[in-house]
C-alpha cells in the first residue's frame, strides 16, 4: 500500500536585529501564525553576517516563505495570514 506524500511545511526565513521594533510585532504575528498552521521558522539576526546586515538592514524584518520574498518592512497580519493561505 502506497501512502500519498504529505505536503511538506512551508520553510519560513525570518531576517531581523535585537532592539527592531517592527521585527518585535512581526515575530508576535509569526507566533499567531503558528498556532494555526505548522512551518519550519529559520530566525537570522541580520547582525551575524555584514552581508547580510548590507542587504537587509533597511527592509527588516522580512519574512522569506521556501524562497520567495512575502513581506518586509511594516508587516500587516492580514498580508502575513493571506501568504500562510488562511483566512
């Protein structure tokens, strides 16, 4: 008996820095999130690598979902829960 592939879980990059307050409501919205759809969170403060602090330090946060760039900079919950595919 052959059993259909499960979907895998969306692979969400989340790209932030300490002391972001935009990254702060962004994360609580990642958190909302979770508690209604399963993903795969990869949180990485911008600060660890000055490539990518260079590239991202006037977006963030931004939200990457399986590569694809979603949102970035002031994230509305409404958008966050559109690129989940929830109501």
């Amino acid at each position: 008996m052959t059993r259909a592939k499960e979907p895998s879980q969306p692979r969400v990059t989340f790209y932030t820095k300490a002391g972001c307050h935009l990254c702060d409501e962004a994360r609580d919205m990642l958190d909302d999130i979770a508690a209604q759809s399963d993903f795969e969170l990869t949180e990485v403060d911008i600060r660890s690598n000055p490539k990518l602090f260079e590239e991202y330090r006037y977006r963030i946060p931004v939200i990457i979902i399986n590569d694809d760039t979603i949102l970035e900079g002031r994230i509305d919950f409404s958008n966050l829960a559109k690129a989940f595919q929830l109501p």
